[in-house]
C-alpha cells in the first residue's frame, strides 16, 4: 500500500510538473517573433580629423541609440530599406568644404540583409543631410 501511494504522488507530482513547464515552451513556439530590423551605421572621417560616429537603428519597435530613429525608420520604410533610395533634405545646402568621410551601414531590414551600404560624402555636414535622417546621429 505505501508502495502504490509513492508512486501515486510521485506520478502526480511529475504530471503536475510537466503541466507547468508546457505552456512555457509552447507559448515559446508559438509566438512568431517580428521580423528583424537593425542597422548598424557609422560615419567615419577620411582624413583623420574628427572621431568616427556610431549608431544603431531599430524599427519595428523604434529604437537604438539613433537620436532621430522614428524619422530614419519612416524614411527608409518609403524607400523599402535602401538608404540609398532615401532622398536628401530639402532645405538644406552642402557647404563645399573637402573633409571627406565615409558612411557605411549593414544589418536587416524587416529580417532581409540589407545590402551593404559605402557612400562617402565631402564633409560630415552633407553626410547627415545626405539621406534624411538616417545618417543624421
């Protein structure tokens, strides 16, 4: 008799266990995480004068250390991802100083590589209204 009675609890407690763990591992399953949207950015200078800038961009959330990331990830959602499809600033004008730097930026748009991105601009000025906003950080 008490052999069946630890059995029985010991089912039950197994049972019991196996209840609580389930729905942990198919709620993990069965959630379909969002499509991954990171871009890694910098802009760094060419001629040695000045420090190179960082940024990442996250959309969808809207996100990263990118100051101005809810107009960058607008921005490059008109122009499905491509950074190079993002038009300048209007308003604005590129001074014709050369202290060129380079922009480059890789990462996923909507859980797709984008393709790796190299522009270099004259000065850091005209790369921050290069493209919108995305490389204004």
């Amino acid at each position: 008799m008490m052999r069946s009675m630890v059995r029985l609890l010991l089912g039950a407690g197994l049972v019991a266990g196996g209840a609580v763990a389930a729905p942990a591992a198919s709620a993990d399953d069965g959630a379909a995480a969002a499509p991954l949207t990171v871009i890694q950015l910098s802009v760094v200078p060419q001629l040695g004068s000045g420090a190179a800038r960082t940024a990442t961009l996250e959309c969808d959330p809207v996100g990263g250390t990118h100051p101005n990331a809810k107009v960058a990830c607008a921005e490059l959602d008109a122009a499905n991802g491509d950074i190079r499809q993002v038009p300048s600033r209007s308003g604005y004008g590129c001074l014709g100083i050369w202290l060129p730097v380079t922009a480059t930026a890789t990462g996923y748009w909507h859980g797709v590589p984008i393709t790796p991105y190299s522009e270099t601009f004259s000065n850091d000025g005209c790369a921050r209204i290069g493209h919108g906003y995305v490389l204004d950080f």
